[in-house]
C-alpha cells in the first residue's frame, strides 16, 4: 500500500510540476507578446507621424508647382523675381522629398513583415520586438527633411496684384473712344481715369505738378505715376471734340499701368524710349487708336517695332526690378 502511495505521490509531483513549467513557459510567452505587440505600437505610431508629415509636404509641394506653373505663364506676374526663388525653392524640395522615402523604407518593412507573418514561438517574438525597437530608435533619432517653400506667399501676392492690373487693362481696352451729345470726348475720357484708379483735376498750362514740375510743355494731359494715381488734364491744350483727347488719356494710364507693373515708368526694358514704348502699351493694351498716338510729333513719341516689343516684354514677360 505504501508502494503505490509513493508512485501515486510522485506522480502527482511530476504533474504538478509539469503543469508549473508550462504556467511558466505561457507567462514568459505572453511577456514576449505584451513586449512585440508594444515595439509594434510604438513603431507604427512613429511610422504614422512621419507619413502624415510626408503627406503635407506632398501637399505643400504639388500646391507649389500648381503655383509655379501658374506663375510662369505669359502675362501672368507683374515682377518677375519672386517667381525666380520660387524656382529654386521648388527643385528643392523635390530632392528633399524624395528622402522621405529611404526614411521609411525599412521601417515599413519591418511593419509589413510583422503583419505579414505574425510570429508564435516566443524566441521569434523576442526577435521581432527587438527588430521593431531597433527601426523605431533609428527613426526616432533622425531629423526628417525640412522642405520649405516660404517663397509661395510673394508669388501668390504677386499673381493677385498682376490679375488686378491686368482687370484693369481689359476694362480700358474693351472702352471705345466716345462722344457725348455735344461732341465731347471729354466725359467719357474722364470716366476711363476714374475707371482705372485715377483722381482726375483740371489745371492751367501755367500750374506746376509732381512737386514742381511745370506742364507748359505737355500736350493734353500728365500723370506723376510715383506720386499716385493722379490725372491731369490740362485746360485749352486739346479740344474737347478732338479724338486725339482720348489717345492721350490712355498714353497717361499706360503710365500708370507700367508704373504698377514695374515700379517705374521708366523701366529698364524700355531702353531710353520709355515714352515711345508708352505709346506702344496704350495701344497695344489700353485700346489707344495708333492713328491719334502718331499725332504726336515729337520723335520719342514715336512708336517702333522695338517699342511695340518692349511693351511686349513688360506686359508678358513681366519685369525684372
């Protein structure tokens, strides 16, 4: 009797122990798979950081080019310069971009293959927690790209101020040269002024304007385009029913328009003819009948192929200052 209550004891031992071992062995299991599942998190959580900021860039980015593109169409920047750091700022982020790829490369693998094929055994799951931890600290511990496109804001501001101007422009153009019940060109030339942003006044040959400049030499009207949108219209100098009145309102707003567009109106790409090439923008973009322009006598007045394509060059290409 005592012999198989030693055996049933040992037994018993054995299984108790045996059951031990394996409580053991589950709990070190589900200590490997509390630390995977954890290295998992952690990893995925920094992958997600990263591709969201990839995906702002990407963003960022394509609104840039659309920008860009935009910008380098005909006509469509007043000034020029900023689109050129636009440029710049672009190819840059392009390459930058691209590094945003090899970042995530492995750490992407790292996550598809722990997807993929979830390890069982504990020493796979051992392995793979430190595979994930060892993607997530070399993630961690690098910078990703810095792209900046800052020169967006200036080329977009310049993009609307150019749409205004260019509003402008069309607005005069699409005005014929009109007479009023008494043959006057007078009123409807006045409304072509104030159309265009110009306080008109009516002065003497005998006045002094633009801090002192006197208008005993002008024809019909002047501007001072650095002082603001000023027109003025000078008493006797052109009769009201003379065409010519209308002609040289819009010579007077071309001024105005190359001044918005450059900065001056005497721009460098107009070379040392600012006043024939004047005369081409008013035409060319003001409606002005050329007929009424060749009036004008005097031979910086007259217009040219070069002064066509200077004015040409102002209006598309836009200018460089």
């Amino acid at each position: 009797m005592k012999k198989k209550t030693s055996v049933a004891i040992a037994v018993t031992g054995a299984l108790i122990a045996g059951a031990a071992a394996t409580g053991v062995i589950f709990h070190q299991h589900n200590q490997s798979a509390v630390a995977f599942d954890e290295a998992h998190t952690k990893l995925a959580e920094k992958v997600g950081a990263v591709q969201n900021e990839r995906d702002t860039a990407a963003k960022d980015l394509t609104e840039a080019k659309a920008i860009l593109d935009r910008a380098s169409q005909p006509g469509a920047l007043a000034q020029t310069a900023s689109r050129a750091d636009l440029d710049v700022a672009v190819d840059r982020a392009i390459d930058q971009f691209a590094e945003y790829d090899d970042l995530l490369a492995e750490p992407e693998k790292a996550l598809a293959e722990a997807e993929g094929d979830r390890p069982f055994w504990r020493g796979d799951l051992d392995a793979a927690a430190e595979t994930l931890l060892e993607q997530f600290y070399a993630l961690s511990a690098t910078n990703t790209p810095r792209i900046s496109l800052g020169p967006v804001r200036p080329v977009q501001a310049e993009l609307n101020r150019t749409a205004d101007i260019v509003a402008i422009e069309e607005k005069i153009a699409s005005t014929p040269a009109a007479q009023d019940s008494s043959g006057s060109y007078r009123p409807a030339a006045e409304k072509l002024a104030t159309d265009a942003g110009f306080t008109v006044h009516q002065i003497s040959p005998s006045a002094t304007v633009c801090g002192g400049y006197p208008v005993s030499d002008q024809a019909a009207a002047l501007v001072c385009a650095e002082s603001g949108p000023e027109i003025f219209i000078i008493d006797g100098r052109t009769e009201a029913t003379d065409p010519y009145l209308d002609a040289a309102i819009r010579h007077e707003i071309a001024h105005q328009m190359i001044f918005q567009r450059c900065g001056t109106a005497n721009p460098p790409e107009a070379g040392d003819r600012f006043e024939a090439v004047t005369h081409s923008y008013a035409e060319l973009y003001l409606g002005a009948d050329r007929a009424q322009l060749d009036a004008t006598t005097s031979d910086e007045y007259t217009i040219t192929p070069e002064s066509d394509a200077a004015a040409r060059q102002i209006h598309d290409a836009g200018c460089a200052a």
